[in-house]
C-alpha cells in the first residue's frame, strides 16, 4: 500500500487519468472529489462488496449472469 500526506485541496494522479482531490478535512472525516472517465466505475468500499455479494449470489441461484452498478 502506498500511503501519502495531502492537506485540503491538493491531489494525486491515478494511472494519468484518475484525480483524487482532497475536499474537506473536518475532525476524523476527510471528503475527496474523484474526477474519472465514465468508464471507470468508482464505489465506495462497502457498496463495491454488497455489489460482488449480489453477483456471486445471482451466479449461483442462476448460472453466471452478473449485476452491473448500472443495472
């Protein structure tokens, strides 16, 4: 895992397309803006986990249709 230091408004570059900006930092909360292309699907951790929860739950009860977040 890489760790960095930001202080509020400044970034880190993803990949030359992926900006993650820190908004806000207030007591033990900090807020970051993720500018993305479309293509790339961003969730947050326990939203990501609950969507793979549902695929490979539909997967077993029929065959291998996966959910997509768009679905």
């Amino acid at each position: 895992m890489l760790v960095l230091s930001r202080k509020k408004n400044e970034s880190i570059i993803i990949n030359d397309n992926i900006t993650v900006t820190v908004i806000e930092i207030r007591g033990d909360k900090v807020r970051l803006g993720i500018e993305a292309p479309k293509t790339v699907t961003v969730h947050r951790r326990e939203v990501y986990e609950a969507i793979q929860s549902q695929n490979q739950a539909r997967a077993r009860d029929h065959g291998s249709t996966a959910v997509t977040p768009e679905s």
